[in-house]
C-alpha cells in the first residue's frame, strides 16, 4: 500500500507526464505540490515509487516516467468521474440532430470520440450476443444424404449437407424435426450441447451439425468498424517511430483490429481500461484500450473504444467513453 503523500507524488507524476510528454523531474513536483515537505523527501518517495515499479527513471537523477503499473494505479484512483453537464449536453444535442439512422450514428459516435479523446476512435457495428435457436426443417434429397435448414433467431438461415449411416424416409426426418425444434427452441449452441433429452444416434448427429453451424454464426468475422482519430494518434511524440504505427495499420487493413483488441469478456456497459503490458497481443504492448460496450444484451450488442499510447488522459477517455456508450444503447433501445 502507498502511504497518501506517495499517491499524491505518483499521481502528480502521471498529471504531468500526460499533459507534457516528458519525463518530469523531481524539483517540479515539489513545487506544484502542496505536500510542505523538503525536495530530498520528495526524492525519496520517488525513489521508493521507482523501486516498487510505478516510475521509470533512465539514471538516479533523470525525470519520472509512469509505468503501466503507475498507470494502473492512477485509473484505480478515479473515483466517480464523469462528463460535465454541458459536454452531456453538446452530446445529446448533437446526436437527436442526426435522422434516425443506426450507421449515422455509430459514424458520427467515432467522430466526436475522437475529437473528444485526441486519439484513436473505434466504434462496432452491434451484433446479436449470441445466435439462438428458433426452428428447422430436415429435407431428404437422397437416400442417406439431408439437407438441415436452420432458421435463427433474427431471421437468419443456414443450411448444411449432412449424410447418415442408412437411408431415413421424410416423414421420419418431419418428426425429427418437429422434436428437436420443440426441445431447442430459443437456446444457444452450449445450452443445446448441454441439454440432457434422450437422442437417437441419427438425433445426436444432427445436434451436432447444428451447434456447429452455430459456433460458425458466432464466429463470423465483425463487420468493418467506425474508425476516426488516426491523425491525432499519428501526432502523438510515442509514434514517431514508423515501427510502432505499422503493425497497427496492418490490422486496420486486413480488419483484424477489432478481433485483437476486444477483450474475452466486457462484464457491463462500463469502460474497462487496458493498460500497455495489459494487453494479450504484443501489438499494443505501447497502447493503452478504453472500450465499453453498447446495445440491447438480448438482442445485439456493439462496441465503443479509444486506442491510444499508455500516456492517455484517462480522467477524460474514461467518463467520455461511458457516456457515448450510454447514448448509443438509449438510441438503440429506441430502434428496437
């Protein structure tokens, strides 16, 4: 545990570097703090932040740079943050100005993100949270060869060839059917794999197409995103080196960039922040994510996301991030 005038000292450390994205020396944090303690203290306590890991100083007498455990420590520190009333406001007059248009919307949520945050902005098409089951029909086309028809909750339809062991009459496959849609209907594929209900073998084969062509529904590939704010993260001092921008514009192009940076799970409709070494793939090692999700969780669900360097104002991004997040689901809810 930091003692308070260790937090005090990290937290001014953080201020600094991110408004001015240079290492900040000890003298000057001594006098913008109202601490009332000697400079040789304040080196002391800084000495004790770099050896537990939140700064990062390049020799004994150089300036403080955060690191991602000082990061994390800040983000932790923000307590009920959120956006003034008259940036609620300017949002809320913006986007009842736009017609009633979900793409109008999700472009014009990257734009103001962007602008807002100084940084990258990502903003996901929604999608359903999860295909469900909602009927199906079995269509003999030889003797052991079926066609399945799947028709999925929201008007979705797949189909796969599947060929049992012995020939199966039609109206044998009609009772199939009419059985397995009985027992399926409005369940996912793991609640249609864990479902106990006796199952011929022909039945059993059949469960398996379907959760199949499910976890292959699941699995498609995001539509492209929203993106705005590649210029401002292009400006920032961290990506003046070509290598640290082109892995990213990589991702951009071959639309893998959403894949990498959602996380496995987004809990609630709450910014999760992730932080440099944080990150599951190295690309975004120098990269810190602040992404919430929007929408309806019974029928689809988007994301709303800002990519930029660890050095990130993160009292901002955050309350920024929330609340956009929270105009898309209420315009959402309107559509549906």
């Amino acid at each position: 545990m930091l003692s308070t005038r260790a937090e005090t000292i990290l937290n001014l450390i953080v201020s600094r570097y991110i408004d001015q994205a240079v290492p900040v020396p000890s003298q000057d944090i001594a006098q913008e703090s109202a601490l009332g303690v000697s400079p040789a203290t304040i080196r002391n306590e800084m000495a004790r932040l770099e050896h537990e890991g939140y700064i990062l100083r390049a020799h004994h007498s150089a300036g403080s740079v955060p690191s991602d455990k000082g990061y994390r420590f800040h983000v932790e520190s923000l307590k009920d943050i959120s956006l003034s009333e008259s940036e609620q406001r300017f949002f809320s007059h913006v986007f009842h100005q736009v017609e009633r248009d979900l793409e109008k919307w999700l472009s014009l949520a990257a734009t103001l993100l962007a602008q807002q945050a100084q940084n990258m902005a990502v903003v996901t098409t929604p999608r359903p949270t999860g295909c469900r089951f909602k009927h199906m029909e079995l269509l003999s086309l030889q003797d052991t060869l079926t066609l399945v028809v799947l028709v999925l909750h929201g008007a979705k339809v797949k189909e796969q060839l599947i060929t049992f062991d012995e020939a199966i009459l039609q109206s044998s496959l009609t009772v199939i059917a009419n059985k397995l849609s009985a027992a399926f209907s409005g369940l996912n594929r793991e609640q249609i794999a864990e479902k106990e209900s006796y199952l011929s073998p022909a039945e059993e084969q059949i469960r398996e197409i379907l959760s199949r062509m499910m976890q292959d529904e699941d699995e498609q590939e995001y539509e492209a995103p929203y993106l705005d704010g590649f210029h401002f993260m292009l400006s920032q001092p961290e990506f003046t080196r070509s290598d640290r921008m082109r892995s990213l514009m990589e991702l951009v192009e071959k639309r893998r960039l959403i894949k990498t940076i959602l996380p496995k799970e987004l809990e609630s409709q709450k910014a999760t922040v992730i932080i440099g070494m944080e990150n599951e793939d190295e690309t975004f090692h120098n990269y810190s994510i602040v992404i919430s999700k929007y929408g309806i969780s019974t029928e689809a669900v988007g994301t709303v996301c800002v990519l930029g360097p660890t050095r990130m104002p993160y009292g901002h991004t955050i309350p920024t991030v929330n609340y956009l997040s929270k105009i898309l689901s209420e315009l959402m809810s309107g559509l549906y």
